[in-house]
C-alpha cells in the first residue's frame, strides 16, 4: 500500500514540475495521448462490430 502511494506522489510531482517548467509540452503529450486514445478506441469499436457481424 505504501509503495502505491509512493509511485502516486512522485507521479503527481513530476507532473507539477512539468506543468510549471514546460506547460506547453504538458499540453502538447496530453493532446497526443488523448489522440492515440481514441483512435485505439475506434479501432477496438470496429474489431467488436467486426466480430459480431461475422458470428451471423
């Protein structure tokens, strides 16, 4: 339980010392993150629809 915590705060104080030193890259990972999300969600979403139409 401590060691979550832990891996937590240090998380937490990198991204705060991130945020203050380059904000712009901050943003700049983030909108890229959130980007390669959905695209993985789109293409799960299609391998599911995919799928089932094949079982018919």
């Amino acid at each position: 339980m401590n060691t979550k915590k832990v891996i937590l705060a240090l998380v937490i104080v990198f991204l705060g010392f991130w945020m203050f030193t380059d904000p712009n890259g901050l943003a700049d990972a983030a909108s890229a993150g959130a980007e390669q999300a959905w695209v993985l969600a789109q293409q799960l979403f299609t391998a599911i629809i995919d799928f089932v139409g094949a079982l018919t």
